[in-house]
C-alpha cells in the first residue's frame, strides 16, 4: 500500500523542503537565486537520469498519488475478531480401511472376494499354492513329535536303571540335553514353515467390505504389492490431504467449519480436528515405489465427525471442504491488511486528518486472512487510507 502526500505547494512545505509527510524543524525559505539554481541543477540531473523528470513518483514506496476526485477513501479502526484459516479438501472415509498384500512373490493360485462382498476377520481371502507349505508344515510336526517321544524314552531308561553307575548317569543326562535342544531347534522350524504359510496367504485383518480387487487367479505378484482394499463400513471419518505448508500449523483440537457435497446437502456443520498424520521418509520411499499407495506420501488431516452427522455406507465418498481455524483474536483493534504497509522493517499505515494525509506507525499482531491485528498506534474511529 502507498502513502500519498499533497504536492508540496498544496501542502504549505516552502520549496526545498523534504517531502515526507512529517514536519521537519527549522525548514525555511530559501534565497530565490539559490532556488533557481536548485531547480536547474535538478533539472540537468532529472536530464541525466539520476533525479526522476518532474511529475513523476516519489521514490519512497509509501507515499501516494492524489486522487483525481480529490477525495481519500478511508476504512475505520475498529473492534472485532480476526481469524486465520486453513482450506482444506477431502472426502467421508470408512473409518478404517486395509491394503491387502501377500509379503512373499508368487502366483495367487486363490481369490475368493469380489468388490462389494463382505468378509470376516481372520476369513482366508487369497493365497498362493500352499501345498509345499502344508506338506512342509505336517512334516515337521511328525519331526517334533518324534523329538518329544525320544525325551520321554530316554526318561523311561533312566527310570528302570535306578543303580546305574555316575558314567551311566552322565551320559543319560548328556543325551536328555541334546534331545530336548533338538526338539527345540525342530519347534523353531515348525514355527518357521507356518510363518512362510501365512506369508503365502491374505487374510482379512477386520470384518468390513471388500473396495476394490486388482488382480485375478494366475497374475504373479511382487511382495508387498496391493492386490486389494476393504473398508470397515461400521464407521467414517473425515480425511484431507494437507497442504505441506501447513504441516506444523494445523493442530488436533483446532476448530472446523466443514461443507459435505451431498451428505448434508451443502450444510455448514462444526466440528474439530482429530489428528494430523505426517509420513516418514520410509512411508515416502514405499508410497513412491508402489502407486497404490500413492496417497501416503502426502500430509493427511482427519475431522471428527460432526455431532449429529449420521451416514450411511453409500455416503462413503461424498466430497467436502473445510475450513480449519489455526488462530482466532477476539475483540481486538483491526484493519483490512492491504491498507498496512512496511519500509525499511517497519510497518505503517496513512492517516486522514482533515483531508492531509500522514504517514503513521503501527505495531502488528496476529495476521489473518484478511484482516490484521493493531496492538499499538492507533484507536478506535481513525480513518486510514485505503
């Protein structure tokens, strides 16, 4: 925002007179001879260049032109709250959703969902051939069984030898320790081959319904790659990419003011936010490599659902757009920020008094969207130049 000054004549400032909207002590006329050769040095140097031609603008970027009508446009200092916010954009989530992947590679030799299908916990929903893993699996329990039959044996020896010299003794207790070690070591590989089973399989980790499939029997798979989603459809949640700007200043707890497309038929209804969820480069790294995952590696903010918002599963989906306050002042002195200005690190704005403009100082609080806090320089009622 500029400041605008009268042209010095207008304004009762004899020639050669700093022109800076303030007063300056001891500022008197000149001897007419030594202001014409002013004015003529001026004029060879606005020749050259280094002076601005008359007429034009003053270099201080505060200072105003007059308007053509003659009259300033003012706005007043008054009382009332200044806001800052955040928009955001997003849409009505299950309350928890599921990347289903295998962590092994391997060709789905089963599928058994499709979109829209509801599913169990724990229900088996696709798997590779397990049928070296099942064999490989009854194979070593045999192996433990056989491990624990030998303990019990070397037991009953033991047993019908009461009077067995301390040789005897010895090596009976050397073999127990070496079979329960091997019972051991072969529990560990049965422990093993039915981890590689359950790698080998997917299962739902939650009763919900099935999103989304995106492969089909026969396709081989990579490890870790999305083969399908389903959603907890018992529940929803308000989720919003957040611009990473604002990461840092958007917090949980801070007010909402939230718009659904269709759910609420354009109603405005308030609400908090609940979380702010910030990947990890590691998050970043695995979203990058995998575009099924995209969505993780940007800044996510999540709504608490409005009091006395009730949905239904086909609501899931429905667009909105929110407001989020990060800072609010009530009752406080403001002005539009677009009448502020800085120079020189300092922040000013243009007083009417009586149609002459003058150049004031100000000391800033909180800055929102359109509206800016005066903590010091002014009251209530004073006009200032827009």
């Amino acid at each position: 925002m500029a400041r605008f000054l009268p042209a010095a004549k207008a304004a009762g400032i004899r020639a050669g007179c700093p022109v800076t909207g303030r007063k300056r002590a001891g500022c008197v006329g000149r001897p007419a001879g030594r202001v014409l050769g002013l004015a003529l040095g001026a004029a060879l140097l606005a020749g050259c260049g280094i002076l601005p031609p008359q007429g034009t603008a003053a270099v201080h970027p505060g200072i105003l032109q007059p308007p053509a009508s003659g009259q300033l446009s003012t706005v007043p200092v008054q009382y009332g709250v200044v806001q800052k916010t955040v928009q955001v954009a997003g849409v009505l989530a299950p309350e928890r959703q599921a990347l289903l992947y295998f962590h092994n590679s391997g060709t789905i030799a089963q599928l058994n969902i499709k979109v829209g299908q509801q599913v169990k916990k724990g229900q088996l929903l696709a798997a590779f051939n397990t049928n070296n893993d099942v064999y490989q699996i009854a194979a070593q329990q045999l192996t433990v069984k056989a491990d624990q039959l030998a303990i019990q044996n070397i037991l009953q020896q033991d047993a019908l030898t009461p009077s067995a010299g301390a040789t005897q003794a010895t090596q009976t207790g050397i073999a127990l320790a070496e079979a329960r070690i091997q019972l051991q070591q072969d529990q560990l590989q049965l422990a093993e081959n039915r981890l590689t089973l359950r790698e080998d399989e997917v299962v739902a980790p939650f009763s919900g319904v099935v999103s989304k499939v995106n492969v089909q029997v026969g396709n081989y798979v990579q490890g870790d790659q999305v083969i399908a989603e389903i959603d907890d459809d018992r529940g929803a949640r308000l989720v919003a990419n957040l611009p990473s700007a604002d990461v840092g200043v958007v917090a949980p707890g801070d007010a909402v003011a939230v718009s659904l497309t269709s759910s609420t038929s354009g109603q405005v209804l308030n609400t908090t936010v609940a979380s702010v969820q910030v990947p990890t480069p590691d998050q970043v790294a695995v979203a990058t490599s995998n575009p099924a995952l995209g969505a993780l590696k940007k800044p996510q903010v999540t709504l608490q659902l409005p009091s006395g918002f009730h949905f239904t599963p086909s609501d899931v989906g429905d667009a909105f757009q929110a407001q989020i306050t990060v800072a609010q002042a009530q009752n406080v002195l403001y002005l539009p920020s677009s009448v502020i200005f800085n120079f020189n690190g300092l922040d000013y704005v243009n007083m009417d008094r009586n149609g002459v403009v003058t150049e004031r100082p100000v000391q800033l609080g909180l800055q929102g969207d359109q509206y800016t806090v005066i903590v010091a320089g002014l009251k209530e009622g004073n006009q200032v130049v827009q």
